[in-house]
C-alpha cells in the first residue's frame, strides 16, 4: 500500500513540474529591446523595465505579474494602465535634467503603440526612472543590463529607449535576382557622312570708277537750206560755245565717204 502511495505521489510531482514548466514556456515574450547608445537585443524578455513603483506597471517581462504592464500619465492627470497582452512597441525618450538633488536622467515622454495600431502617450506614472534589461539570447544564456542614474558607473547609453514585442521573425530567405535578357537593339545604321568643304568666299573688290571728262555737250543742231549742218557744241572745260559747219556733198554713183565731208568752225560775226 505504501508503494502505491509513493508511486501516485510521484506522478503527481512529475505532472505538477511539467504543467509549471509548460506554464512558464507559454509566458516567454518575443522581442527585441534597444538601448541609447545603439545596441539592440533580441530573444526572450525576461524584464524590460524603466523605473520603480508600486505594484506594475514600469515594464514587461515574463519576471513581471501577468507579463506586466505600463502607466501612462495623461495630460488631463488621468492615469491608462496598459497590460502587456495589448503592447506592440513602448518607446521612452528620456532627457538629461541639470537640477540639486533630482535623478539627472528621467523619462520625460512615454508613448505605447498597442496591438491594434492606437497609441497612448504620455508622461511616467512613477517617480524614480531607472533602466533595467534581462534578455534571453540563448537557452540559458540571459543578457543583463542595468543602468541607475545615481550609480557610479552608469552610463547613460545603457538607458533603455525602446521594446519591440512580438515573436522574432525568421530570417529572409534570399531571393535569388532573375536575369533578364536585354531586348535585342536593332544595329544603328552607319550614316557616313561626306564633309564639305568650306566655300571660299572672293574678297570683294572696290573699283573706284575712274574719274570721267565730261562729254562735250551738244547745245544746237540747225540743217540749213544748203543741206549744210550747223551744230553748236559747248567746251566742257572752258564753257566757251563752239559752232561747227559741216558740208555733205553727195557724189553719184559713189556712197558718202570723208572725201565728200568738209567740217570747219564757224567763227561767229563780231557784235
């Protein structure tokens, strides 16, 4: 009888461990959490915190009640609760306050993207801000990182600035980039082209006419009775009228030629 106790005590052991280790692999969150300075760290989110305060509400993790949640401070002093089931990115900007006896770095503005694409943002709902990351990279390798405003080896790049949940997505397959045939250009038809040669242009030449005489200008022209003619002709250099009597004799039988022409100036009658 003893045995068949100790048996059923043992299956219930080996049954309650293995529903607490199902329970705890169900509660891992995905994601990715990013700090200051630049470093990014992906797995699962043990903590994610941003500060301290009563009960939830500074951050998720599996380490948290209910996965956790984060308090928002809404412009009107109404205070939002957001359970982490409904958080898709909590971004924190955080500023460096120069004033005695304050925490120098503080959040000052909080904004939580949720599941269904809304945003609530904010201010904190706590007092003390502080940074404070525990990330499983690995099974059983877990990546801590706190950073205390008020320690003496903080860093403020250790500051956490933003948590990304949701299951890590696997890495793309890569796609191998399709070839394309370049389309078959038609040959450029070669156009030869004949060069021509410059037309040499003749300089042109000014001819300056050569200075003319003046003809001598014909004033009167009388035929007299006698077929005799008197023409009256004017010098073009001196101006003078010159009047000259030509005869015309007419030989029969033979056509007029210079032996039948007598020209002799008539010297006009004393006035």
């Amino acid at each position: 009888m003893r045995m068949w106790t100790r048996c059923l005590m043992l299956m219930l052991a080996i049954t309650v461990f293995g529903c607490l280790a199902y329970a705890q692999q169900a509660a891992q969150i995905q994601g990715t959490v990013y700090l200051r300075g630049g470093q990014v760290i992906t797995g699962n989110i043990q903590s994610a915190e941003l500060g301290f305060r009563d009960g939830t509400g500074t951050g998720v993790g599996t380490e948290f009640p209910g996965n956790g949640a984060i308090a928002i401070k809404m412009p009107d002093g109404a205070v939002i609760n957001v359970p982490a089931a409904d958080i898709a990115v909590i971004e924190a900007k955080w500023e460096h306050v120069l004033e005695e006896r304050r925490n120098p770095w503080q959040v000052v503005e909080l904004k939580v993207t949720k599941s269904d694409g809304t945003v609530v943002a904010g201010a904190p709902d706590w007092s003390m801000h502080a940074s404070s990351v525990a990330v499983e990279t690995d099974p059983g390798q877990v990546k801590r990182i706190h950073a205390f405003p008020l320690a003496t080896d903080f860093s403020p790049d250790d500051l956490l600035v933003k948590i990304e949940l949701g299951a890590v997505a696997p890495a793309p397959t890569p796609i191998t980039p399709v070839t394309e045939t370049p389309p078959t250009t038609p040959p450029t038809p070669v156009v030869t082209i004949t060069p021509v040669e410059p037309v040499t242009e003749t300089p042109s030449v000014t001819v300056t006419p050569a200075p003319t005489t003046p003809a001598t200008g014909v004033g009167e022209v009388h035929v007299l009775p006698s077929q005799d003619v008197v023409i009256t002709l004017h010098c073009p250099n001196c101006g003078q009228a010159i009047t000259l009597l030509i005869r015309v004799s007419a030989l029969q039988g033979l056509a007029t030629g210079a032996s039948g022409v007598s020209v002799s100036p008539v010297v006009p009658a004393p006035q």
